[in-house]
C-alpha cells in the first residue's frame, strides 16, 4: 500500500498560488484548493474540515520530519496524523511437511485483508499486508482525543481473527504485531485436537467455537524480539467477567500445546479461554508475586458472529507484558 505523493516543493508552490489567489478575508474558503483523493491507507476519522489537499501535504512532509503529522496543528486546526503500523506472523505447525513441522518464527503472512471494528466501513476499504506482511495506515484524527481500535484480519481459509483493544493516541505506534495460525493447522489439526481433548476432560458435548488467547510475558517480550521464549513462568492468569462466561484458563506448555495439565503459564506464555459469550469486554491480566502486569481488554460483541470472528488474540507487544525483565526460561 502506498501513497500517491505530490513533491514537497511543488506541493509547497502550488498551495501558495492558490491560496494567493483565494480570499484573503475568508480564512476557511477551501474553494480553490484541488479535491485530492487520498490512499485507501488514510483514515480520516475527525469531523473539523480541512481539504484533503493539506492533509496529503502533511503526509507528505511528515515523511522527513513526523512532526509535521503530530504536532496538533495543520492548516490551524487540532489535527494530528498517526502512522500505525504493524506485521502479521504465521504461526503454528506445517502439516503438510512429513513429519509436520513447526513454521519458522520470522515467516509472515502477505495479503491478509485488516480492518478495525469499531469503524466496520474500513472492511470495504480492502486494505491488505504486503509482500513481507506488513501493514501500514495514516490515522488523521483530533488531537488530544483517544480512540480505541480493535484489528481483524481475515484470509481465505483462515481463522479470522481480532485482536484486543488498542489505544490510538497522539503518538506513531509502528511496532504492532499479530500471531495468525496457520490455516490448515487451525482447522485441521487444532480444533479437532482441542475438541478431543475437552470432550474426555468433563465437556463431552464440547464443540469448538472461539478462543481468547493472550500472551502473558517479560517486558520485553515482542514479535519484533528473537528472544525465545518469552513467557513469564508461573505466573496465574485471570480474566473478568466471572468462569460462567467462558472454559479456561487453558495454558500452553512448554511445547506451545494447549495443555489442561498445566497448572499456569509456562515459559511459552500462551494461555486460552474456551467458548466466550458474546456482547461482553473482557478484561485480561496476571499474578505473580514481585511482578506488576497490565490489563488488557477484549470487545466480543455479536456482529463479530456475522465476519466469522473465531479467534481472539493478544500478541507481544501488545499483550501482557509484565515488568518482570529476567532472561528468556527464566522465572
């Protein structure tokens, strides 16, 4: 995804005869300015006016100096410009390999289409990682006011997936990152394996429908780290609202398995809730004694039903990284 981009200076030269020819005694006349159409990857979420012809010339001089995009003030409007951005990892095992074989921690995963939830007309927008999975997007939006996205991707014969609620604020955040199960893993392999397991553990009718699954880790815990594994073990996970709403905690073991047999986190980090209901945020966060962790929250809502939302995944750095900063396996 890129951006049509005018030249700096000719951006520059343009804007000054067109606002030499506008009325000077009318501050908000934007009649002369050209009607620029942006990229799909700008997102302009504020109700103030402003052409989009100034919004692409701080896009555009905010490639050499952000601060034109961030510092409250374009064309004397509180606007600021945030550049997110972000990369889908492909996780799980390769069960096509004989014998199967664990995907590669750097492999990611092109054109996977991503939206946010709580603005469902992004869908349409198509927006997609690239070739290397990466994702980029321009958020113009006022500034001092937060808002909240919720991520999901989507690919054909995937899991589609959302991930927990992210704060947007008046900062770049370009280190987003996203664990997407590989494909024929997840429908072949772990739903069935998941479904075995519950249904000999007490859950006989147990039928998969979704997962909530956070990573609980070291502070510098991240996908953008090589660092491995960076799960803080013997940590206890803990979720609200109460155990009617949802079967879990599942931890991961050691061997990044789903394991009813462990008792809390294990040096992957991983842990997952069964079967949430719907129309509820959960919140997410951890104990452990010396260790201080944030909380996290999940908007499970019922049109995630209607976009095939089965997966719900925290990924470092943005999952529970508490401050515990000891050295990977360690406690």
């Amino acid at each position: 995804m890129r951006i049509q981009m005018f030249g700096p200076l000719a951006v520059i030269l343009l804007a000054s005869v067109l606002l030499g020819c506008s009325d000077n005694n009318n501050d908000d006349d934007s009649s002369a300015v050209p009607n620029l159409e942006l990229a799909n990857n700008v997102l302009v979420l504020t109700d103030q006016a402003i052409p989009n012809f100034y919004v692409q010339q701080a896009l555009n001089d905010g490639e050499s100096d952000p601060a034109a995009r961030l510092n409250g003030d374009i064309m004397g409007r509180a606007i600021t410009i945030v550049k997110l951005r972000g990369k889908a990892s492909h996780v799980g095992v390769d069960i096509t390999q004989s014998p199967p074989e664990y995907i590669a921690y750097h492999v990611t995963v092109p054109d996977t289409r991503i939206w946010i939830a709580e603005y469902r007309e992004t869908r349409d927008l198509d927006l997609r990682t690239d070739e290397t999975g990466w994702w980029t997007l321009y958020v113009v939006k006022d500034t001092g006011v937060d808002l909240a996205f919720s991520f999901v991707f989507e690919k054909d014969g995937w899991a589609t997936t959302k991930t927990n609620i992210n704060t947007i604020n008046d900062e770049d955040n370009t280190d987003f990152g996203i664990q997407l199960i590989d494909g024929d893993y997840y429908h072949f392999s772990m739903v069935p394996f998941i479904e075995a397991i519950m249904r000999g553990s007490g859950y006989p009718n147990f039928f998969f429908e979704s997962a909530l699954v956070a990573t609980i880790g070291k502070s510098w815990g991240s996908l953008h780290d090589d660092r491995l594994p960076h799960g803080d073990p013997g940590a206890v996970a803990t979720i609200s609202p109460g155990p009617s709403n949802y079967i879990g905690p599942v931890y991961f073991n050691e061997d990044v398995i789903p394991d009813l047999a462990q008792p809390d986190v294990s040096v992957d980090g991983g842990v997952a809730w069964l079967n949430l209901s719907r129309g509820k945020i959960y919140s997410v966060s951890a104990e452990k004694e010396g260790v201080n962790y944030p909380t996290i929250r999940f908007n499970v809502t019922e049109a995630d039903a209607e976009y095939g939302v089965t997966l719900y995944i925290a990924s470092p750095p943005d999952s529970v990284e508490g401050d515990n900063d000891s050295a990977p396996g360690e406690p």
